[in-house]
C-alpha cells in the first residue's frame, strides 16, 4: 500500500489542475464467484471449519449488483452499497457442528449466505483528464448472515455486523479522449475487542467515454477475514470475478 502511494504522489507531483467531474453516479454489475471456508459456533464451543467449495457445494457465480455515488471535484465525498445474496445444497462428508446444531454424515444441507456492504468515504482526486487519481479514507459497514437446515435435524442462523475503517488509492489514465483505463485498491486491519477482521478490495478496468456517458468493464477481486471470538465465529473469504459498468458525470 505504501509503494502504491508513493507511485501516486509522484506521479501527481507533475499535473496541473484537476479536470474530473463534480457530480458522478455508476452503477455496475459483478458477476462474482465465492471461495473460501468459515466456521459458526455458539457459547464458546467452535463450529466445523467448513469449505464453500467442497462441502456445501458453492462454486457457481452469482450476480452483485452494486451503486456508487461522488459529488465534488478537489476534495469528493462519496458513498458506495452492494449486496449479495446466494444459497447451495449438499451433500456433507462428515459431521458439521453449524451454530447450535451438528448435522451428520451424509445430510443434505442447505446453506444460504447474505451479505450487504455500506460504504462512505472522501476523497482527494487531483491530476489532468489525461491522468488523474488519490488517496482516500473512509468508513464500511458489513452485515453477513448465515443459514444452514436440513431435514433431519432442522434450521439455524447466524449474523454478525460489524464496522470499520479503511483507506486506499485510485489511479485513472485516459490515452485517447475516448478511452480509459483504471485501477483502486482499498483495505484495512481492524481489531476492536473480540472482533478482528481485515478485508482489501481491489479493482481494474477500461471503459468507453462518450461526453457525460462512460461504460465498461473489469474484474473485482475482495478478501475478508475475520473473527469474533466471543460466539465464536471465523470466515476467509474470497470473492472475485469480472464486472461490467456504466455511468455519467457533469
């Protein structure tokens, strides 16, 4: 991150004024595949670790859709919401404690995974139209649910929300007044009492510039990690694939 920021002010250091839009409103849409493993517990007791993959049977992408909003031009607020919703069925290999029940070999399980992301943030943009970018800070708000029933043993669920910090940098290089291409990471390492978690988003893409109108597309990639240590509950997750967008700006 900091050989990011670096590379940035750099860059910058030989611009002239800023040239970006005051008001910007995207809307994309992530086409988005799950990986990774978590386990639930409850009063202390551990839950199974469990693979997304192997043992409850995700693997196909899912459609994200995702909004984003920036007003201003030197210094930009901007605010950011998405969510996802998926659900699998399988057959598990072992016994699995998930929360307060323990489903048994060989069960048919199903699973479902909700979870919505809010995000605001400010912004430093500085650069020309041919190159522009900066760093930027801000505060998400994660809330992720979790389910598991079956037949033989019956239902449960899990939530968890919590909230953190994060900062980042964005860079956007336009070669031809028509085309672009860009690049933002963004992440932080939280630790508040019994919660722990750490997360980084990153993103590419190129896109078509029309006067007011942009489109293209991309691939996200996000990691989350975290635990609380109170229930308790752990989850590594990856999730990653292309995305497409469009917009307009004034």
């Amino acid at each position: 991150m900091k050989k990011v920021l670096l590379v940035f002010i750099l860059l910058v250091a030989f611009t002239a004024s800023p040239a970006h839009a005051w008001l910007e409103v995207e809307g994309s849409y992530w086409f988005m595949r799950p990986s990774g493993n978590m386990a639930i517990g409850i009063d202390g007791l551990e839950g199974t670790t469990v693979d997304l993959e192997n043992d409850l049977g995700y693997g196909s992408r899912i459609g994200v859709p995702d909004a984003r909003i920036i007003i201003g031009k030197y210094v930009e607020i901007g605010a950011e919401f998405f969510k996802f919703s998926m659900s699998a069925n399988n057959a598990i290999h072992r016994d699995v404690r998930f929360h307060d029940l323990v489903f048994p070999v060989d069960a048919d399980v199903s699973t479902a995974l909700d979870a919505t992301f809010a995000r605001g943030f400010a912004r430093i943009n500085l650069g020309t139209e041919a190159l522009h970018g900066g760093i930027l800070g801000g505060g998400q708000y994660m809330d992720f649910s979790a389910k598991a029933s079956s037949s033989l043993i019956g239902s449960t669920e899990k939530d968890v929300k919590t909230g953190m910090p994060y900062v980042g940098a964005f860079l956007e290089l336009s070669p031809v007044d028509w085309l672009a291409v860009r690049g933002s990471i963004c992440g932080f390492k939280w630790d508040f009492g019994e919660i722990t978690a750490k997360f980084v988003d990153a993103e590419v893409g190129a896109m078509i510039k029309l006067d007011w109108f942009f489109a293209g597309g991309g691939y996200r990639y996000v990691a989350i990690n975290g635990e609380d240590s109170t229930y308790p509950v752990t989850a590594d997750l990856k999730l990653s694939g292309p995305t497409v967008f469009a917009g307009v700006n004034w």
